[in-house]
C-alpha cells in the first residue's frame, strides 16, 4: 500500500507543479487552487508512505520521477523543448532511481 501512496504522491505533485505555470504567479484562481489541492495531496501522501519506506529513499524517488513527470508534461502540453543534456540529465535521474530501487536494502519490494 506504501508504494501505491507514494505514486499518488508523485501524481499530485507533478499535477501541482503542472498547474503552476497556468496559475501565472497565483493571478489565475482556479489553476493556483489546483497548485494547492495538488501540493497538499502529495505531502499528505508522501508522509503516509514515510511510516515504512526511508526518508531518503522516498524522497529520491518521489522527486526523481517528479523531475522526469514534470518534464515530459512541459514538452507535451507547454510545448517546453528539451536539450540533449536536459535529456541525458534526465535519463540519469532514471538510471539512479532503478539502482537504488534495485540495490538498496532499505526498500522493502
């Protein structure tokens, strides 16, 4: 259940952070309520997931995939381009999301 608390989390916040390029600097209302509905859903779930899952684990997943989320959204509804070292960044944020899922003795799978 953990895991699934912290892919609502990753989901809110990257929804979050996706509505606050169309809140426009909290001036728009509807899209800085969904920034604030969305932040407040990913903090809450993220610290349910924290009562079994590590601080740092969590936190690098859940900003790991939130990083790479939020750029695919900007490419796709923004219309962001995204530069060859944007890509390779991302891809290694990836890469280490999958080895300290994969290595970690923290994490229980």
């Amino acid at each position: 259940m953990n895991w699934l608390y912290l892919a609502i989390a990753i989901m809110s916040e990257v929804f979050a952070t996706s509505a606050l390029k169309a809140a426009e600097g909290f001036t728009r209302f509807w899209p800085s309520l969904l920034v604030v509905i969305g932040y407040a859903s990913a903090f809450y779930f993220l610290s349910l997931t924290l009562r079994t899952i590590p601080l740092g684990i969590a936190y690098a997943i859940w900003s790991g995939v939130g990083v790479v989320l939020v750029s695919i959204v900007g490419w796709f509804i923004y219309h962001q381009s995204l530069s060859t070292g944007a890509l390779v960044g991302i891809a290694l944020i990836v890469s280490g999301v999958v080895v300290l899922n994969l290595s970690s003795t923290t994490v229980g799978h």
